[in-house]
C-alpha cells in the first residue's frame, strides 16, 4: 500500500477495478473517511445493492465451493460452511455467485486498508464473522450508505447457519464409504476449502517468478509443470481470478538418514552420527570398568582398561577418516575443495554423541574425559604419527 488516501488527485478518475475489487487497492485511508470510500464505491455500481442482493450474495457464500469439484452443482447446493474444530473464529469465506452478482461481491469482499497500526485489511464480511475494535465504525458507515436493512440482511445471511447441501452431481465427486457401528455405511464425500486452490495459485507463481536476489542460485525443490483447463473460473468464484490450472510436481527424493548427514556436514553442518548400538554399550562397559580400578586394580585388570579404551579409540578413528573420506569424494564430485570441509571432532565426541537411555549420558561423559581415556588417546596419536 504506497498510496495516502488524503493525497491522491482529485483530478484523476479511479478505474473501476481501483475501487470495487477483492483484493486491496493501493489506496489506505483513515477511519473517519470510510464512509466516503463506500460511497465511491456505491457510484461505481450499475445497480443498486438491495437486501435482497445482499442476503442472496452471503447465502451462496462458503468456506468450500463445490463447483470447484463439478461444474455441474446447482447454486442452491454450491457452498459449504464448515468451521474447524477447536477454532476461536469463523473461516474465512469466498463467494460463489452469478456473474451479474459479482460487483456487490466486490463491495461486501473488498478488503479495506485503514490507516491503523497492527490492523490488517479487512472487509465488510470480515467485520461481520470476526469483529475487531474497529468494526462497530466501519459497519456503521457501510449502513449509512448502502442502508442498514441491506447490513441486517448480509448479517443475517453469514451468521445464521447456511442452507444445507442436499445433493450432488454423483458421478463426479469422490465417494467413500465407512462402516458405522450400527452396521450400516457412512457416506464421506472429501472437498476442499475455497482457499487451498488460491494457495496453490499462489505457490505455483512464485515457483515460475522466482524474484530472488540476483547472484544467489535458485532453490531446487523439484520440477513443476502446469497445464490450464479453464479460462473463466467466474463461475466458481469472482474472487478467483485467471485461468484455472492443474498443477503435476516431481519432488526429489527424500534422503536417507546417512545420506542427509553427510550431506548436511559437507555444506558446513555437524559430523555424522556414528550409529553403532554397540558402542554406547562398550562406552558403558568402559565406564563401569574405570569405576573399579579405584577400588581394585592389578596387571591385568589395568591391560583389560587399556585395551577397551583403545578399542573404543580406535574404532572412533576409523569412522572419522571413513567418513572423511567419503565426505572428501562427494565434494569432488561437486567441484569443490577438500578444504571446504569442516575439521572432524575427536573420538571421544564421536562415542559421545548419540542416544543415551536413562542417566547414561553423565557415566559415559565422565568416562570419556577422564585421565585415563585422554592418555590413552594421546598414546594413539604418538602412534598414528610416528
């Protein structure tokens, strides 16, 4: 919204869709000028907005517009209105109405941008179904020019419970039948909310704009094509807009768990996780043995500590030059230095850092930095560069 409504020249005629649209005009105002705005719209109007338009708009008004399923749904049994369960507010609504109908549409829809800090742009439906501090005043002056009658009846039609649906054209819609515990079946005939085919509009063009900052490369979350099957969606919704679009994706494939660390760590994340149950049990093992050697220890009690911390150490390495290796591989085949690569922990953060059951974590912490285990690791590294 760049334009104050206080400074737009008067000497240029508004076009039409600058004034009854359903989406926000660049155009914000302050609340006492409401009024006008309504009453400019009012002029852009062939005919006048009556109650009976009014309720009759509202009515054919839902949360689910089934003609986006069939074509061929008659308008007494077009909308649903279903709230969410566990909702503190009423859904949001699109309306499904004639052609000759989708002026008022775009009075009673228009979303108004008011010059009020934290106030989001509202329209007259929305004051109606989920009021604000602010929606007393702006339904107040849509009554003073398009009369109260026609606000009583729009009130009356949104929030009284719509007209049920009580048929459908059967051969188009998707049917599924589950068992009750009477024995008998329940029809389910699954649709989808007004809003979800404008939110896949809306993620489809912005996969095909791709406004990114120059320089940066592109997201490649998969392959998307489109294909157009209807160019006049009015007779679904006015608030609709543009050709309507079937949309097939090819998403990547989901890694493996191995395959995303390692991926993760060759773009400057953690180390993989060393994924051996049996190591925290060593680890443990370990731990439990150092514990003793306080109390008790001699030649061969103090060679087995040895050589399970060595043990432990050991294989610790071998899975970082392993891993180090295949993660020197996959940034070849990428183009990339070796260097790019973040430096490998030391072993005792690889047999640490995995799932510990219980209070395990703290023993084997404990065990792993004591005096014992660095001096071992440091025998290791003497023998490793010699």
């Amino acid at each position: 919204m760049t334009d104050d409504y206080s400074r737009r020249d008067p000497e240029r005629p508004l076009k039409q869709e600058e004034v009854l649209s359903f989406k926000v005009v660049q155009r914000t105002m302050p609340l006492h000028a409401v009024t006008d705005e309504f009453r400019l719209m009012k002029s852009y109007l062939r005919t006048e907005l009556t109650a009976q338009t009014a309720k009759r708009v509202c009515e054919k008004s839902g949360s689910h517009l089934l003609k986006m399923v069939s074509a061929r749904t008659e308008g007494d049994s077009a909308v649903l209105y279903i709230e969410p369960a566990g909702a503190n507010k009423r859904p949001r609504i699109l309306p499904s109405v004639n052609a000759a109908d989708i002026a008022f549409c775009k009075v009673l829809y228009r979303p108004l941008a008011l010059e009020i800090e934290g106030r989001s742009a509202r329209s007259v439906v929305d004051d109606i179904m989920n009021p604000d501090d602010q929606s007393d005043a702006v339904l107040r002056a849509f009554a003073s020019v398009f009369g109260q009658d026609v606000l009583d009846a729009a009130c009356e039609a949104l929030l009284d419970r719509p007209k049920h649906v009580t048929k459908l054209s059967a051969g188009e819609f998707p049917i599924i039948f589950v068992p009750r515990a009477s024995g008998e079946d329940l029809q389910l005939t699954p649709v989808s909310p007004a809003t979800a085919f404008m939110g896949v509009k809306a993620a489809i063009n912005k996969l095909y704009e791709r406004k990114k900052a120059a320089g940066l490369p592109l997201p490649r979350r998969g392959a998307f094509e489109t294909q157009s099957i209807s160019s006049k969606p009015q007779n679904i919704s006015g608030a609709i807009g543009g050709p309507r679009k079937r949309v097939m994706a090819h998403l990547p494939r989901v890694m493996e768990q191995t395959d995303a660390e390692m991926h993760r760590y060759v773009h400057g994340g953690s180390f993989p996780r060393w994924r051996d149950d049996a190591v925290a049990e060593w680890v443990i093992r370990y731990a439990d043995m150092l514990e003793a050697d306080k109390t008790y220890n001699n030649r061969d009690t103090r060679a087995a500590l040895d050589r399970t911390a060595d043990r432990l150490i050991r294989d610790a390495a071998d899975f970082i030059a392993e891993t180090v290796e295949e993660a020197h591989f996959v940034v070849k085949e990428a183009g990339r230095s070796p260097d790019d690569i973040p430096h490998p922990p030391k072993p005792d953060r690889v047999l640490l850092r995995r799932p510990w059951p219980n209070d395990d974590f703290d023993k084997a912490r404990k065990a792993l930095a004591s005096a014992h285990f660095q001096h071992r690791f440091m025998k290791f590294k003497d023998t490793e560069n010699a």
